[in-house]
C-alpha cells in the first residue's frame, strides 16, 4: 500500500459481534482510502479448521472483503449481493497479483520477504 501510494488506516485486530452471530476477531484489517467505522479489507489466518463458515462472521457488517491464510493458500472473498464469492483479484488492489504475494507470505525469512517483494512489484 505505501509503495503504490495507497491511503489506509489500519485496524488492526478488534472483536466484530453482531446479536445472532458468532464473534470473530480478524489479524489484521484495514480501511482503503479513507478512515471507516468498520474495515474495507479483514485477513485471518487460520490454523485450526472450524466447523464455522468464517465469511458468515463478516456478513452482518458488510465487510467489502476477507482474506484467508490457511496451510500455505490463500483466498479472497468479496461481498457481491448480500454473500461473499471468492474471487482472484481484489477490488482493493486489482493490480496484485495474490501469487506473488502468496510467494513472499510463506518465505522463511520476514526482512527478506519484504524487500525482495518490493523488488518485484517495483518492477511491474
């Protein structure tokens, strides 16, 4: 997001709760372009498997996407009529390309990651 020069504000992890659904509380999560009462983009990481359906904690709130980590894949849902479709490109950044980030995600190495994913996307 700093790289292309994209406004976010993040949130950080917080408890979402709506009366009649479970509670979820994202790793991460972020507002694009502008500061939201509630995020624009939510990531978990999922270790343990569930017998939840993990987009149905998101859907009383309208969050426009959620992303998943789990055993190596990841996986992006949007918010398309009143459901969540899994997509492969965000509505957020159209122009990532989720295997590359997918690639820098899983590397042994976190300072490395980082640069080296820089390198790439700078390129393109």
């Amino acid at each position: 997001m700093e790289l292309k020069r994209t406004r976010y504000y993040r949130r950080g992890g917080f408890t979402l709760e709506a009366e009649g659904y479970a509670s979820s509380t994202p790793d991460e999560s972020y507002s694009i372009g502008e500061r939201r009462q509630f995020p624009d983009i939510v990531i978990e990481v999922i270790i343990t498997s569930g017998t939840i359906k993990r987009t149905d904690l998101y859907l009383p709130l309208e969050i426009p996407e959620v992303w998943f980590w789990r055993s190596g894949k990841l996986r992006v849902f949007q918010l398309q009529d009143s459901q969540y479709q899994e997509v492969t490109t965000s509505q957020f950044f159209p122009n990532l390309d989720l295997n590359i980030l997918l690639k820098y995600v899983q590397h042994p190495d976190q300072y490395d990651a980082v640069q080296e994913f820089i390198a790439e996307i700078s390129a393109s």
